[in-house]
C-alpha cells in the first residue's frame, strides 16, 4: 500500500483476509502477519 498510495484515493473500508504468525524453534510467535483488501471510490467513466 506504501507505494500505492498517491495513486488512490483514501480508502472505505478495510477487510481482513487472512492472519498468521511465524514461529521459531521454541514455537514462539516471531512475526505477526495479516493479509488486507481495501476498498475505495472510484469514479465510472461512461
């Protein structure tokens, strides 16, 4: 979204599609991710 961002309007809503964690070799939680879709406006051209 970083890089997107001067591209596309300020978004509506935010839908979180899928979350995870990668574990380390004690099963410890090393890093938290999640997966987003966004949605905004955007004009129709006719």
């Amino acid at each position: 979204m970083k890089g997107a961002k001067d591209e596309v309007p300020e978004p509506i809503a935010v839908e979180v599609v899928r979350l995870w964690a990668d574990l380390d070799a004690r099963r410890r939680m090393r890093t938290y991710r999640a997966s987003v879709k966004l949605a905004f406006r955007q004009r129709v051209a006719l």
